[in-house]
C-alpha cells in the first residue's frame, strides 16, 4: 500500500511577491557578484520583521544570516563634546602582593604550574609531591 504526503499549498504574501520580483529583475541585470542594493536589503529586512528572517530569505533566495544581520539594531559610537582623553587615578596606597609562576615537569612528561601571590609555598615540599619522592 502506497502512503501519499499530503502537503499544504505554500502561500507567498503578495508583498514578498513583489520584492521577489524586483529582486529577480535586479539579479538579471547586475555585473557578476555585484552586492544588492540598499533599498531592497531594507524592504527585505521589513518583511522579515513581519513574516520571519526564515521564510522571507528562503523565498527570496537570500542568505539568512546576511539577513538577519540587518534586523540588529547598529551599535553606534556616541563621542561626548569636550570628554577627556586622560583620566588620572587616584593613588594606590597598599602595596600589591608580589606574584610567582613555578613550572615543575616530570621526566615523565606530566607538567605543574603553580601560580602565586603572596607568601611563597614550601617549594621543596611541592615538587617532592610532584615527582613522588620521599622525604
């Protein structure tokens, strides 16, 4: 016994009809590997705010994630009048910890890496650890 699919009829709004349309005219009469122009990303980027980015690139046979990129709001830059181009900060009075990096490798091939601030660690204690030793 044959099982049959039975599928919906995709219905295109006319609106992305007529972009497709315009898009396709634009496609045959561009030079080769030309961008498309701004006007018709924006009406594509408006129809994907109403439709879905999905369906509106599927249809118009738009890269979706060129697409969607267009629906993020621009990050823009705000430049104040007048700000400073150099802060002075105030004066540290403590003095900071002193820091130490300690690379232990074992014939082996295993490697420690010990990294400290402050008051260093018994040493002799941590690499007879390390490589197995006793004391």
């Amino acid at each position: 016994m044959e099982s049959k699919r039975l599928t919906a009829p995709v219905v295109i709004p006319a609106d992305i009809q007529e972009l497709s349309r315009q898009i396709e005219q634009w496609r045959s009469t561009r030079p080769h590997r030309m961008p498309m122009p701004e006007p018709l990303w924006t009406v594509a980027a408006n129809l994907a705010r109403q439709y879905g980015v999905g369906r509106v690139a599927r249809f118009l046979r738009l890269d979706y994630y060129s697409l969607k990129e267009r629906l993020q709001p621009k990050r823009q830059q705000i430049s104040v009048p007048g700000s400073p181009t150099f802060i002075e900060l105030p004066h540290r009075t403590a003095t900071p910890a002193p820091e130490y990096s300690i690379e232990l490798e074992h014939p082996r091939g295993s490697k420690m890496r010990i990294h400290v601030k402050g008051a260093l660690p018994d040493l002799a204690a941590l690499t007879r650890a390390f490589w197995g030793m006793k004391r």
